[in-house]
C-alpha cells in the first residue's frame, strides 16, 4: 500500500498511476491543510516528542458544522491536550462529496474527555440563483447534488413566506433544482446559499499535547 512519504504535501508522483485521480483530489484538499498547520506551529511544537491520541469516529454535524449529538474523545494521556487536527474526511452521506475547507475543530476539555463543539470547514455552501413563485417552492441550484430526502437550510433570500433559516426536506426536480414544501407567494431576492443539514463524515482525528 502506497504511504504519504512527506509532510510537506500530498503529490501524484509519490503513488501508483492508477490512482492519481484520487490522489489529486486528496491533494487538492489536504495540502492547503498541510501549509496551514506548518504556519501555525511555525515551529512550537516538537513532533519527534509529540504526544498523541489518534481516533477514527463518524461524526455527525448540522448545516453549522456543530455535532448533532454530544461527541467526545477520551483523554488517555493524562496531559492537557493542545489540539485536535483532522487528517481526513470522508463523507458517508452523499458520494464525491468533499470537506468545503480544511476542517478545523473546537472542543473543550472536562476531566479525561475532549468534548468536539464545533468542526468548521465540513458543510459545502451551495448557491441559489433563483426562487420561482409555486407551490411547491421551486429552488434553482446549479448543480446542487442533492437527493430527495435530504435536509437543507437556506440563508439570504426574502420571500412570502420566509424560508430562511428553516431546515426542510427536498425534493428533487433534475440536476439543476429542487423543491420544499412551502407554499412561496412572492419573491423580493431570489437568490441566497443553502447548506445541508445532517452530514455526516468519518474523520480520522489527532489530539496532541
């Protein structure tokens, strides 16, 4: 099995041909993380003394990127963790789907556990480029990915009635646009983004101290 062979980023050549659109993809994703983390320690923390507590967990988050349900990590160390990083991310939910940005966590700590608060850059923000007056409401998305089913929270558009800030369940009309069960009387601003609700990724976590 190949092996990343460098911290210093995730690159085609160092794997077999046959997998090198999956490891651009993973580049694409895990290299700005790679630079980020490398600025941030910025030399502060020791690695060859480094102290750790790796854990794999599928997690569950909410259209904020907040757990849906109380998540934790046992503190096996007996020292005052620093930082949780996330390696990878993998959604379980829809395929192809990949972390909007480099996954970063809040959490706090309470006796032997590390409580998981919050974990940004998971949720994709997708687009709405217009709001047809029907019932029912008639959302155009390009490309949105979705599937019936599928939860969503919109943001920035005014309508009768309003549907922000509302989780619904949508249906899908074609690639491009989909529905919610409301009933939309009138349009001011026909554009905003939504976010899934209910997402859920198995992580590949590291808490350090």
């Amino acid at each position: 099995m190949a092996r990343i062979v460098t911290t210093d980023g995730i690159f085609t050549d160092d794997f077999p041909a046959e997998n090198k659109l999956v490891i651009e993809k993973l580049g694409f994703i895990l290299n700005p993380f790679f630079d980020q983390v490398g600025q941030t320690l910025n030399g502060n923390i020791d690695f060859t003394n480094l102290t750790v507590i790796e854990k794999d967990m599928i997690i569950t988050v909410d259209h904020n990127g907040t757990p849906t349900t109380t998540t934790s990590i046992r503190n096996t160390l007996n020292r005052r963790i620093k930082g949780i990083l996330c390696f990878n991310a993998i959604s379980q939910g829809i395929s192809n789907v990949y972390p909007q940005g480099t996954p970063f966590i809040s959490f706090t700590q309470s006796e032997n556990q590390l409580i998981i608060n919050n974990i940004s850059g998971l949720v994709k923000t997708s687009n709405i480029t217009s709001i047809a007056v029907s019932n029912p409401g008639q959302i155009t998305a390009p490309n949105h990915g979705l599937k019936s089913g599928q939860k969503v929270v919109i943001f920035g558009t005014s309508t009768t009635p309003s549907i922000n800030n509302t989780s619904y369940t949508i249906t899908v009309i074609d690639g491009n646009s989909f529905s919610i069960p409301v009933n939309i009387t009138a349009v001011a601003t026909g554009t905003g983004f939504f976010r899934t609700t209910d997402n859920k990724y198995l992580l590949n976590l590291v808490a350090y101290a």
